[in-house]
C-alpha cells in the first residue's frame, strides 16, 4: 500500500510525463524552441531535483492556451 508521499510522487510523474508530451508536442509543431523547452523544465525543477508540480501545470496551461 502506498503512502501519501509516496502518491504524491507518482501524480508529480504523471504530471511530468504529460508536460513533456506537451513541450514535445509543442516543439513539433514549432511554436516552442528546444531551449525554450529546457528553460521550462529547468524553471520547474527544484534543487534537490524533484519537480514542482504546481509550475509543471502552470507550464502545461501556457502551451495549451498558446500563451508561449
């Protein structure tokens, strides 16, 4: 049985996973650059090299309403 650290770690993957299908998405279609894609995940990578889930979404809401 999973813990509640241990839930909000795998919803942080899932979150990560799906934001990075976004930026490749994006990148694919051109409107974002590949270092415009690492400055995005640098931006939402703490320092101990967790991700932050909230600037992942935010992330996520910005290539999804164009606003990159």
């Amino acid at each position: 049985m999973y813990g509640a650290s241990e839930d909000d770690a795998a919803g942080d993957n899932e979150m990560f996973f799906a934001a990075t299908n976004v930026i490749h998405d994006a990148i694919d279609a051109g409107t974002l650059t590949e270092e415009d894609a690492h400055a995005m995940i640098d931006r939402a990578t703490k320092d101990d090299g967790h991700v932050d889930a909230s600037v992942i979404a935010n992330i996520v809401d910005e290539l999804q309403h164009g606003e990159v």
